[in-house]
C-alpha cells in the first residue's frame, strides 16, 4: 500500500511553491500527497501580493473524509493562513495521533515569503508557536529560529541558506544538542519554494518508514539535487525541478 502525506498548505497559482511543491516533492519520494488548502494566494516567483485564509470549518470539511477513507502516514504543515486554521490543524492532528500517537509531523515554519511578504492573516509567529507542540520536526531557516525562539520545538533542522560561505550548513537539532550537520554546496541562484520541497520530501521520507536521520539525509539529497536542476520561468527565483531528469 502507498504511504500517504496529509499536507496543510496555502495554493500558489504559480505551482513553485506552497501545496503544488508539496504534492511533487512527495510524489517524487513514491508516497501519495493529499493536500489540504489552508490559503489561497496571489503570487509570481518572487512576491506574494494577496493572500486570503480559507475558512477554519473548510479545512475541517477538507481533511474530514481524507481521514476517514485513507491510512495516513506522516502529515506536513506549511502556512496555517491565521490562528482559526492553526487551532483546526490542531484538532485533526490530535484525531490522527488518537489512532497513530508516534504519526510523524513535519513542521515548515514559513513567516514570510522570500521577500518579506505576508502569507497570511494576524501574527505569523503566533500561529505556529500554537502547531510547534505537534511538530515532530521543525525546518526553519536562520531568520525564522530567530524569531520563533530556540526552545520552540525538541527537534529541528535549522537550515543555513541564509549565511554567507561557499557552503550551507544545515544542523539537526535536539534541544541545545547539535546531532549532526550537512555541509552543501552554494547554489548560485534564489529558488522559490525550497523550504516547502525539502519539508515534503522529508515527510514522504518518515511516512515510507524511514528512520529521523535517514529520512533527513534523502530529503536533503533530493532537494539539493531539485536545486541543482532548477528551471527559470521568469526573471529572479528559479523554480526547484522537483522531478528530476536522470543522471547519464
């Protein structure tokens, strides 16, 4: 049987980020996405310009038959769009961990686009301070474990594209406790929609069976190699190429 995802995300019409990252990212891991829209946007590959939360009992209403007809395996959570959403999210992750108490959540804790552009309604930090306590596994990046604080989840993997250096460090985290580091290579571009790609596939990852390290080494893999291979639709941000051409 597949492993299926239970994403929450916002739609971004542009399909680089947000729930069309997502389904591609854990797809392309061989798991099956079943994507809940938090939010609907309007974006290009580099600025958010509109974005307005679903209704709070819309999410309940998406989720509810999901749960009901499939075996859910892990759940990713992007954007919640405002707190009403974040305590719905809520709920359904305490249904799901009634059935499965050790289900995997993986936790992108996105504050603001790329360019500093809100995603959402209210306070952003406020929103996923109230899903930290689900999360299994928190991805921020510098400025976002910044402004969450250090204490805000057990584990993370902090990632590191927003420092300088020929390479990007990224550190698994368990509290203080660094338990190992990635060194990458500097890619010489901005991608839209990396966060989302790397939190996906590390979702697919945990829901195929994956142990944390294991499954934080693939995703890592996967998306530096989605990077690598990154596309231009239009001037600025590349867009990940989520699925990869063959290696000759």
């Amino acid at each position: 049987m597949t492993a299926c995802v239970l994403v929450f995300a916002g739609l971004d019409p542009g399909a680089g980020a947000g729930l069309a990252a997502d389904i591609l990212a854990i797809a392309a891991q061989g798991a099956h996405p079943l994507p809940v829209a938090t939010a609907l946007t309007s974006q290009d590959n580099n600025r958010v310009f509109d974005a307005q939360p679903v209704a709070a009992s819309l999410v309940e209403r998406q989720a509810a038959p999901l749960l009901d007809a499939f075996e859910i395996a892990a759940v990713k959570l992007g954007i919640p769009g405002n707190a009403a959403n974040a305590a719905a999210i809520a709920g359904i992750v305490g249904k799901l961990r009634a059935r499965r108490p050790a289900l995997p959540v993986v936790l992108d804790p996105v504050l603001a686009s790329g360019h500093g552009d809100a995603l959402g309604q209210g306070d952003a930090a406020e929103a996923l301070r109230a899903l930290m306590p689900l999360a299994t596994i928190v991805l921020p990046n510098l400025p976002e474990r910044d402004a969450l604080g250090p204490d805000a989840c057990a584990q993370m993997l902090v990632t590191g594209g927003h420092a300088v250096g020929d390479l990007v460090v990224n550190r698994w985290l368990q509290g203080d406790a660094e338990l190992r580091s990635w060194h990458w290579p500097r890619l010489p571009h901005g991608y839209h929609g990396s966060g989302c790609t790397l939190a996906a596939a590390l979702a697919a990852r945990l829901a195929l069976g994956d142990d944390m390290e294991a499954a934080l080494d693939a995703a890592q893999t996967y998306t530096h190699h989605t990077l690598a291979q990154s596309y231009a639709l239009a001037p600025g941000q590349r867009i990940p190429r989520r699925l990869l051409k063959p290696h000759h």
